[in-house]
C-alpha cells in the first residue's frame, strides 16, 4: 500500500489537509495555498498533485454540471489522519525556534 505524503514535498499534503475541511475544486486549492505561502501554484503544478491523490484512491470528484470538486474517501481520512501525526512528530517542536 502507498503511503501519504512521505513529506519528499508537502503539497499533497496540504491538499489533502486543505480537502479535508471541506470539499473543494482545484482553484479554490490555489486560492487557500495562495493565502497560506504569498503565491498561487500554476495548475500545472496543482492537478497532477490532485490526479497522483485520486489516483492513490485518497480523493473522489464530485461533479456538479461544470463544476468540479474534491472530496477525501474514508482511504482518504485515514492517510490525512496518519500524515498529520507524522508531521506533528516532525516539525511541533520547530516552533520554539521562531
């Protein structure tokens, strides 16, 4: 089995952690990931990481007519559960350092 988000880059797991908040399209991901780091991923950089993600069976499009948006399967929820305790193992105890 794959694991999630061996953290060689953090993007899929910042989709994932962004996703889990509540379903979102490609574009609302660049927006929140605009906001969090000062620039906007291209879509280039975006989709690949989103279709790597469904393809890992860790995210599911709803569409609704033109509108596309992605949503965590329950794969999904427990990958995001298990990077984000991975992560907080990794890097809490960076934030005394700032």
């Amino acid at each position: 089995m794959k694991k999630c988000c061996d953290m060689k880059g953090m993007l899929s797991f910042l989709c994932l952690r962004l996703i889990s908040k509540q379903a979102m399209s490609g574009e609302d991901i660049r927006k929140a990931l605009e906001q969090r780091k000062g620039s906007r991923p291209s879509p280039g950089t975006i989709y690949p990481v989103l279709k790597s993600l469904q393809n890992s069976g860790w995210i599911i499009i709803i569409s609704k007519g033109k509108e596309k948006k992605y949503e965590l399967t329950t794969k999904g929820k427990l990958a995001t559960k298990e990077a984000t305790r991975k992560f907080v193992r990794m890097f809490c105890d960076m934030k005394s350092e700032f």
